[in-house]
C-alpha cells in the first residue's frame, strides 16, 4: 500500500483527483491518499471530506474547454472513505512525519526543487506538477538525487497522454509520413490576453516565482509534444518578449481589483532544430488580442510521404483519413494496453497509475524526471536563446554552459 501526501491544494488539484478516482472506480486498491498539505489550513480543508470545509473555489476556465484548470470539485472522500486523511500546514513536517511514503507535489514552482530535496532525502517516491523545476539546475539536481537515493520521480506531463498525441507520435514511429521534415503549433493570443492574470495566479509573471512566463509554463508542453512526436530537439533559435507589462485581475463585474507587474514573457517565437534534421516552429502569446491567432492545421507534422494536418493523416498514395481512425484501427492490443493501461482516456489517471506501477518495480514512470528535465532545458532555450540573440543548443543549456537568463534564479536560491 503506497500512503500518498499531497503537498498544494489549488485548483489544479481537482485534475489530479479526478485521475485518482477513475483509478479506485477501476479496483485499483493499492495506494490511500493520507495527507494533505496547503499553507492556509482551509485550503487543504476544501478537498479533504464532503460536507466539510469551505466552498469550492469558482473555476477559472469553462469546464467545457477540458481543461484541467477546469475539472471539477473533487473530494478525497468521494473515493476513499477508509482514512483519516491528515491535514499540514508545513510541508516539511509533513515530510518528516513519517506518515506517507510518497508525494505528489503541486505547489508552485519555487519550491518543487526544495520540496524535492527534503522527500528525497527522506527516501520518499516524487511526482511533480509540470514544469519539473524553476531551473534547469534546479531540475537536474532533483533527477540526481533521485537516482543516487533511489526513488521514482516523475512529472506531471498531460500532453504525453492526450490521445491526438499518442496518435501522431503512432503515425510517425509507424511511417505513416515518412521522415518528419517540418512541425509547426501554436498561437497567438485568445486565452489569458490580452491582459489577464495568467489562471488568477500572480506568481505566473514573477520570475523568480515562475522562472519564466508562456515560455516555461506553455513551452514544457510544447516541447514535450514535439519531443515525443518528432523526436529529440538539438537546438533553438528564438525571440521572447513582455508585451503587456501590467497584468490585472478583475472580479465579476470587470473591475480591476489588482495589477500585477510582469517580470516574465508572454510572448514568443521559436525555431526548433531536431536532431535527425527536422525543423519545428512554435508561436505562443498571452498578450495580442482576445481572438487567437493560429495556424492552420496546426499541430502538424509534414514529412517526405504525408502529412498529420488537420487531424488528418495524408500519405504518398492520396489516402486521407481521419488520424484518430487510422489510429484506433491500428492499434495493436499490447500498444493499446501500453498507451490507455485499462481503457484510461483520462491523462492524470494514467501518469498516476504508471507512477505508482513504476514504484512497485523500482524504475522511471513514462513521464519520468529526466523527461521533465530535458523538456524544460528545451523550454529555457527560448529564453536563453532570446537573451544571447543566437541559436543555443539543448546541450549548453542541460550543462549551464548558456544560462545568462537563469543566472538570476539560480544565485537567488543558492544553486551556484
């Protein structure tokens, strides 16, 4: 029996229950949720038991989007009834406790290295909310003493499951479009612009806080996708920039009730460089106007026999097909069972089932700590390649060679 603590109650913890509870309605029995830890007492009083605590928060998204900033209110009590789930106001008392033996982390950024460093130590198994850390040295020392310890540490990536992904990475590894030549996704503006607090989190746009704005909180996303469509990415040429500089939060009337300065981008342009000669483009921005700019057909993948465009797949032979329906057709039952285990749809219930299987056989989860590691050295390599006004390889940016835009964060919290 794996005893789970939680440590960060905000919205995005309804997701994660959510997958939780697709696991137990499953007959998945094998782990309890038996702590949770949030700064104000109330907000881990929110999740803990029906019934009891405070309202739900209002949801920042329409539930319509599928959002995971948009699941609903979940309470541990509506999958397990058989603890008595502790409640922390201190994640390392909760750490030393000696009450769990693994963690999910969902706090904000700042601290997922040093959450790390303490349950590590305390020989504890890790899953991390995206991005891994607020650093790339940061992350790397997180992969580190995880492997020198022992324990599993993995990151909360939802792209990797998403089914359009499985998909289209399918169709690459299978040949459908032959070799990838060029991959193009992205935006401009729609969500969050052109001025909104990002997801009604402050901290977004503070450096420090956040690392960096959509270049870091979007772009692990973005390279995680097209790390794991196209392949791994060998460099980036690309330009960032703050173009709202003051951000507001409004209440339901549309009064501004705050402004908050951004420290952070909230708008980028990247050329990605694969490593087997494939080049990539991405456009992201919260800032602009309210209806988004984007690319047609994107996300898509255009190789030397076909396309994925549109959420079609087109081949060499003039077959044009829907993706999903080459897709399900394809399928072998052993990759069906290896990418959906259960007939899971829901990306936070699997990563939490390949996470608590990758506890029981001492390996990595498939989202696993160097993944997350190697995405956010990608996602970084926007900003440091915007900084230095030069194409940056992944490898100057995993090794600190480049790391003029980190500098910052990493003297702040006495990583060099």
């Amino acid at each position: 029996m794996v005893r789970i603590g939680i440590i960060g109650c905000g919205r995005i913890l309804n997701a994660h229950l959510q997958g939780y509870m697709r696991l137990r309605e499953l007959g998945i029995d094998d782990f309890r949720i038996t702590a949770l830890c949030a700064r104000q007492e109330s907000d881990a009083l929110m999740f803990r038991r029906r019934g009891e605590g405070p309202p739900p928060r209002p949801p920042v998204l329409d539930p319509a989007t599928g959002d995971p900033l948009a699941a609903p209110h979940t309470y541990l009590s509506d999958f397990q009834d058989d603890v008595d789930v502790a409640v922390y106001t201190d994640y390392r008392e909760l750490i030393a406790s000696g009450t769990v033996d693994a963690i999910n982390d969902l706090t904000t950024l700042a601290l997922h290295h040093q959450i790390a460093a303490l349950a590590i130590e305390a020989g504890l198994h890790l899953l991390t909310q995206k991005p891994l850390a607020v650093s790339v040295r940061a992350a790397r020392q997180m992969v580190d003493a995880a492997a020198a310890r022992g324990v599993t540490l993995g990151v909360f990536e939802n792209v990797r499951q998403i089914k359009l992904v499985r998909a289209m990475a399918w169709a690459v590894r299978n040949g459908l479009i032959g070799e990838p030549q060029v991959a193009v996704m992205g935006s401009l503006g729609g969500l969050w612009s052109p001025d909104i607090v990002v997801a009604d989190t402050p901290w977004r746009h503070r450096k420090l806080l956040g690392g960096g704005g959509g270049s870091i909180d979007i772009g692990v996303h973005q390279m995680h996708w097209q790390r794991y469509v196209v392949g791994e990415i060998a460099a980036v040429s690309a330009v960032a920039r703050t173009l709202v500089p003051e951000r507001r939060r409004r209440d339901a009337a549309g009064t501004v009730i705050e402004q908050v300065t951004a420290e952070v981008d909230d708008t980028y342009l990247a050329t990605l460089r694969f490593a087997r000669g494939a080049i990539g483009q991405l456009w992201w921005s919260w800032a602009l106007g309210q209806d988004a700019l984007g690319i047609e057909g994107a996300p898509a993948v255009l190789g030397s026999a076909g396309a994925i465009r549109g959420g079609e797949v087109l081949t060499a032979d003039g077959m044009r097909r829907p993706l999903l329906e080459v897709f399900d057709a394809g399928l072998s039952p052993d990759e069906r069972e290896a990418m959906f285990p259960l007939g899971l749809s829901d990306p936070c219930a699997i990563q939490n089932l390949d996470w608590l299987r990758a506890i029981a056989a001492g390996r990595d989860p498939e989202t696993s700590g160097r993944e997350g590691l190697r995405d956010l050295a990608c996602a970084f390599a926007i900003l440091e390649s915007s900084l230095a006004r030069r194409e940056v390889s992944i490898d100057e940016v995993l090794s600190g060679a480049v790391d003029g835009y980190q500098r910052e964060i990493d003297e702040h919290y006495g990583l060099v």
